[in-house]
C-alpha cells in the first residue's frame, strides 16, 4: 500500500495573498491625496473644495475653494492654501488625529481628533487661535455675497467637542468669534462696528449662542440656542442715534424693521 503524499499548496497562491496584501497596504499608506479632495467636495456639497491636491492623504497640501455648491458662480480662494497631517492614533482608544496648518490665518495649525464611540463618533478641537479674512465668506454664497463683508475673523477656544450618540448631537466646551472692524458694500459707512459671536455648552446641557457689540454704529444683540439638532436665533440690529441715515438701508435687509430696530429670527 503506497504512502499518502503530502499536501503541498501551490507557491502561486502565497505568492498571490503576499501581493494582494502588499497592494492593500499600499493604497493605505499612499493614497493619493485627491481622494480626500474628492470626500471633502462630497461631504461639503461643493461648498469646500481641494484645488490642486498634492501628497498623500496622510500628508499633502492644496489651495482651498469655497464656493456657493452645485451651479453657483461665487467662490473664494484662501490665501496660501492647506497643508495637512492625518494620523491614527490608540492612547485611550482608536482615533484619527488631523493636524491643519494654514499659513495665512493658523500657522500653529489646528488639532482636532476622531474618535468612535459605542454607537456614535466624537469630534474634539484642541485649545487654539486663528485669524481668517472675512472676505472669504462671500464665496459660499447667499448672503455673504449680498453683504461682501470685509474684515478680520478671530477664533479662540480652550477646547470644544461633539458627539454623535444615536442620531443626537451632545456639544461640550466653548468657542468666541470676534469679527472686527466689518464693512459692507451694502453701506458707506465703514467701518460698521467689531462683533462677539460666543459659542458655549456648559456639562449636560445645548449649545447656547451669544451675539453683542464691541462698539460700533451698526448695533447687533441676539441669543440662541441648539435644540434637537436646530438653532433657534433671535436678535436685532439697529443703528446708533448719529448713524441712523447711513444704515437704513443695511437695516432694511438684515432683518425685519419695527420702528428703529430690524428683528432677526432663526429657526
């Protein structure tokens, strides 16, 4: 009776399963960076766009494009682009670390990490400053490019983070938005006034929503808050007793009129 010869797999199989794996750890490891132009344009519904995307999706750098989406003509490139660094990382769990440097307004970068959870995701922003033009904004469309708004933008905040638990979002931290020295091309008067937008959600609680003047002609006040995944705003603007001639008209648009001051409502 002759012996059963032993099994012997075909050196083309783990030859194949060798190259196979090579090829996927290459596409993840050198994944060109148009495919996150290519997300991003998705995820924003045109609104943000990657122009010229070089590297990786790990490690690259482009020019940004806002635009107003699908067949809108308005759109603004930010001065000197984005560079970017995303990493994995696993103290205290998986996550994706993102690290973007944009040499006109956050040279230091700003970190932020993605984080899932037991039936959701939690996005936190790391403690940082930021300065951005507002003229910018007019490339996402209706109505900042009605408002052609000129000035500067400054974001500070100790740290802020969301969390996607079963459809609902839980915010906890704080952001502050000052816009100083703003202009329109709606009105001669310029500079209009300096603004604080102040974004705060105590422990356990909704985002709530501050909006008041620095000083200025142009008077804007308002409180909102976040409820069920909604902002709800009210405010008002007017303008100051000397101002009032030069800022009708703005007036008139941002909000409706009742005796000096235009109500604003949100929601």
């Amino acid at each position: 009776m002759k012996a059963a010869r032993p099994t012997v797999r075909a050196p083309w199989r783990a030859a194949t399963l060798a190259a196979l794996c090579g090829l996927v750890l290459a596409l993840l490891l050198f994944a060109p960076a148009r495919w996150l132009a290519m997300a991003l344009d998705a995820g924003s519904g045109g609104r943000a766009q990657l122009v010229n995307p070089r590297g990786t999706v790990w490690a690259g750098q482009a020019d940004l494009l806002l635009t107003g989406g699908p067949g809108s003509r308005d759109q603004a490139a930010l001065p000197q682009g984005v560079r970017w660094r995303l990493a994995p990382a696993w103290a205290g769990g998986p996550a994706l670390r993102l690290a973007l440097h944009f040499p006109c307004c956050a040279p230091e970068g700003i970190h932020s990490q993605l984080r899932p959870l037991a039936g959701g995701l939690e996005w936190t922003l790391a403690a940082g400053q930021s300065r951005w033009p507002t003229a910018v904004l007019a490339g996402l469309g209706t109505p900042w490019n009605t408002l052609q708004l000129d000035g500067e933008l400054r974001l500070d905040s100790p740290g802020l983070s969301v969390r996607w638990v079963q459809g609902r979002a839980q915010l906890e931290g704080s952001l502050r938005i000052d816009a100083l020295d703003v202009s329109s091309r709606l009105s001669t008067l310029a500079p209009l006034g300096s603004y604080r937008l102040t974004l705060a959600a105590p422990t356990g609680e909704d985002m709530r929503l501050g909006l008041n003047t620095l000083g200025g002609a142009l008077l804007l006040s308002g409180e909102g808050q976040w409820v069920g995944g909604r902002l709800r705003f009210k405010g008002e603007a007017q303008a100051s007793e000397d101002h009032e001639a030069a800022l009708a008209n703005l007036l008139n648009i941002v909000g409706k009129r009742s005796g000096r001051r235009s109500l604003i409502a949100l929601g």
